[in-house]
C-alpha cells in the first residue's frame, strides 16, 4: 500500500501466477484445434512407450507419467503451413520439412489432404527413430488412443482499456469497456 495512486501491469500478476502453477499443476499436451496425423512407416497397432517427466520440469524428485506416440496421433493445426517449407522463420511442419515429435522422433511430412475450404484435413509423414537431423522445431502432440475431449476456457482481460480512470475514459460507463471476448 501506499499513498501515491498507481497501477500494475497486468503481465507481471500473470507472471506470478504462472510461477506459482509451475511447480504445483501437471503438464499435459493438448490440441485446441487438431489436425490428423498418420505415421505411414509405423505398423498398425504398434505403440512406443516413454516415461517422461513434466510435472514440474527441473525438478529431479517430481512424478514421471507414460506417453504413447501410436500410429496416428494429432497436432495443432497452426503447427502445420502448406507453404512453409521455404519459410526460414517457421520452425513447425510443413510438406518436406521435419519437426521433433515431443519426447521422441523427427517426424518428417510427405503429403497432406485439404477440405473443400481449404483447411488442412490430414498429414501423413514418416518417423526418424535415429533423429539423425537436429530440428529447430519441436511440437507437441496427442495420441489418437488415449485422447480425451475436454472443455478449454481461453481468458483474456475483462476491460478493453488499460485504465478505466484514465482521463479519456472517465466520462464513459465502466460496462462500455468489457471485453466480451474476455472468456471464451
């Protein structure tokens, strides 16, 4: 507290937070918007299994937890460009390109299918179990076996404005202000 009127970013409470949940919540993968993947020289069935530890990263004495790449699995769409192959700035995948799966191979893109609208429908590629190219990018995944669907609220701030005090802003009903996209 004290006697002089001021504010805070907003950044540095998010900031906090997400140190404070670092070490407490468990870290899964998960796809927002997911695209279909299929490993096509990757047997039909066949599983590899690796213990990782992503409960709290860094921390030696925290819980490991079993993840299953399997011949199909998804990814984030926006992981994925039809036309980044030449793209030096985009490290995600793309027709030729090759990408870390997280946790275990490179996975190289040889074809993909597109919907009527133009919206990725499939990608099909190959594994490199030797991960004999070092990639830039790495994403994450979900396998096609043990996925769940769940509900994501995405959050935003609540106002529109920075400072609803500000002088610009004072003559104006606080209600003017929220952001309706604040929870989505």
């Amino acid at each position: 507290m004290t006697r002089t009127d001021s504010m805070q970013k907003l950044d540095k409470l998010e900031y906090e937070a997400r140190k404070q949940l670092s070490s407490s919540c468990a870290r899964v993968m998960a796809c927002r918007d997911p695209v279909k993947v299929e490993i096509t020289n990757m047997a039909e069935g066949e599983r590899v299994c690796k213990q990782v530890r992503d409960f709290a990263p860094g921390d030696d004495r925290a819980s490991t937890r079993e993840v299953v790449l399997t011949k199909t699995f998804f990814m984030e769409r926006s992981d994925f460009r039809a036309d980044g192959a030449g793209d030096a700035d985009f490290w995600g995948l793309a027709p030729g390109k090759e990408v870390l799966l997280k946790y275990f191979f490179n996975f190289k893109c040889t074809s993909f299918e597109q919907q009527a609208d133009g919206r990725v429908a499939k990608i099909t590629g190959t594994l490199d179990k030797t991960n004999a190219n070092k990639c830039k990018g790495a994403v994450h995944w979900v396998s096609c076996d043990s996925c769940v669907s769940t509900e994501v609220r995405m959050y935003e701030p609540l106002f529109t404005v920075e400072n609803l005090a500000a002088p610009e802003n004072k003559d104006k009903p606080w209600e003017s202000f929220l952001n309706p996209n604040s929870e989505v």
